[in-house]
C-alpha cells in the first residue's frame, strides 16, 4: 500500500521551461515532506522541505507547494537547467522514518 | 566534514549466502536508517537506529539485520539470501529523530544475488 504516490514515473522539459513534479500522499497525519535529488550511482540528495503550516517553500530556483486539503504536493523547477536531469523523490516524515514515493525521472533538454 | 559513507559500494553473492553492509554517519550523526532501493519500488525503509537501539523497523523479513554501535556505525545483515534482495541499499545519517530532520545518504551498496 504505497503512502506516497508519484504517479508520472518520467518527465521531460526544455531548457528554461519550468517542470512540475507532482506527489500525493494518503494518511493526513503525514506533516513534513521533502523532496530528494538523485544522480545514478549516488546517494539522493536533500533539495526542499515544508511544513504542513505553510503551503509554499522557496529555495532558490525550486519551490514546493502543499495542498494539504488535496493530500498533494509539487515541486516547481524555474528554469529548468540540463544538470537538473535526475530521479526526484518525495518523501513524508513518518517521523521516524522516511516514506517515499516511487521517483520521477527528470530530462531537461537543450 | 565527511559525508556517510558505505562500504562496500558493489557486492555479488550467490543465493543463500549471507552479507553484511556497513555504514559510517557524519560525525556526531546519532540517527542512521536504512533503505532498500529497488526499480519501479522507491526507496523501502529497513530500519532506523538511534544511540544503538532499533527504534523503528519497516516491513522486511527476519533475514534482515541490523545494529548500531556506540561510535553510530552500522550494519545490516543479509541472512539466506535470495535473488529478490538484489538491491542498491542505502544508509542515511540525521542528527536528530523526528520532524524537520533531514536525512544524509550515502552513495549506497549494489548488492546483486546470482
């Protein structure tokens, strides 16, 4: 029963465009959320995180949205750059523990 | 300040065998977890350590392993392997437990059961 959901498993985007990378969750209890970065052959990367009492988080060209009401969050990539190309995983605090979703894999093209 | 650090970063093994991945935190690092990453799967919690006691245990059989030592190195074990554990799994270290922890991982360990 997967708590974290990222239903597109690929997304590809031009250089500069914005990309929107999209999860749902399903336990509302569910109050911190993060979204991890991963290269091949590396350990994932923190990137963002937000609290259930805000509903926008800014860190430089990234910005995570949460919709507590539709359990669901997403993270805005402005502008997208190539290095940018990557597996993104949301992730909710548990809080012990980590749940994740499933992964996007990112393309940003020239 | 180093980061987590995993070894070995490959490793095969032919089924039944045993195996034990290590985990050295960033230093001062009293919380360590473990993940199982496996294509189409995500990122699976095995488990988490804090200050050498197992506080949280995801849903895996008994084969899997773990314990933390007093200088918050970890290990987990592997017992009677099979070819489903093929897995990249991951160690991740955090300061603290709880909420607005974030979580630093290592470069993880490819373990392949032929």
């Amino acid at each position: 029963d997967q708590q974290v959901k990222q239903n597109s498993p690929s997304l590809s985007v031009q250089e500069g465009r914005i990309s929107i990378l999209n999860c749902d969750y399903t336990n509302s209890m569910f109050d911190y959320f993060l979204w991890y970065k991963k290269y091949p052959a590396e350990g994932p990367t923190f990137l963002i995180s937000i609290s259930s009492i805000k509903d926008k988080n800014e860190d430089g060209r990234f910005t995570v949205f949460l919709n507590k009401s539709a359990k669901h969050l997403s993270l805005h990539i402005v502008p997208s750059q190539p290095g940018d190309s990557a597996v993104y995983f949301c992730a909710a605090s548990d809080p012990d523990k980590l749940i994740f979703g499933t992964g996007t894999r990112l393309q940003v093209f020239p | 300040k180093a980061g987590v650090t995993q070894t070995p970063r490959y490793l095969i093994k032919t089924r039944g065998q045993q195996v034990t991945l290590s985990c050295s935190p960033i230093s001062g690092h009293r919380s360590v977890s473990w993940y199982q990453q496996t294509p189409g799967q995500g990122l699976q919690f095995l488990f988490e350590y804090f200050s050498e006691t197992q506080r949280n245990k995801g849903n895996f059989p008994g084969r899997f392993s773990g314990r933390q030592f007093s200088n918050s190195r970890s290990e987990m074990n592997v017992s009677t392997l099979e070819l489903g554990d093929s897995a990249l799994y991951l160690c991740a270290s955090s300061s603290t437990l709880g909420q607005g922890t974030e979580a630093f991982f290592g470069q993880g360990t490819r373990l392949t059961v032929v």
